[in-house]
C-alpha cells in the first residue's frame, strides 16, 4: 500500500490527484500570484486605515476604522501565511525534482 511519502509527481507532466494539480510551474506560479495580490490588498487596506484615521470625525468613523482594521490584520496574516507555504512549496517541488534527476 502506497503512503503520501511514496507520492512523487513527474516535474515535467501535469499530474492530477485526488483533485490536485500538481506541476512546479502551475503551483509555484498561482502561489506566487496569490501571495503578491494579498500583499497588495493589505497595503490598500493600510493606505484605507491611515485615511480613515486622518480623516475629520464623523458618525461611525470608530466602526469603520474597526472594520478596516480587521481587515488589514486579517489580510497581513493571510499574505504572511502564503508566504510561508510558497516557500514550502519550493522546498517541496526541489525535492522531487531532485530525486527525479538521481533516478
């Protein structure tokens, strides 16, 4: 019986298991793309909270800078954790690419 560890897709051929496409140049790219459009929408929800901040007082300027606020918390956890699993990422596909080249 084959374990997850056995699982080796070919770099070169897109393989589809269980529903997941693996490729290194589809992966990483969507990975890459995806980090760098949350990475954009934090920095506007930043240049959103800064103008909500210096804005003059309004009724429920409290409820929108809390929103923003949770918005710009969420968004930069959520670029940082894609981050770390576009490297993951990475350091997977390099190692199945390795052992693809010693066989």
């Amino acid at each position: 019986m084959r374990t997850e560890d056995d699982f080796s897709p070919d770099p070169r051929k897109i393989t589809v298991r269980g529903g997941v496409i693996f490729n290194p140049w589809v992966n990483i790219t969507a990975s890459v793309i995806i980090t760098a459009g949350l990475g954009w929408l934090t920095v506007w929800f930043w240049g959103l909270w800064r103008e909500v901040i210096d804005a003059p007082a309004y009724e429920d300027q409290g409820l929108d800078i809390a929103g923003v606020l949770i918005g710009l918390v969420f968004a930069g956890l959520a670029t940082i954790a894609l981050f770390v699993v576009t490297i993951w990422l990475v350091v997977w596909w390099s190692k199945r690419i390795g052992k693809k080249r010693r066989v």
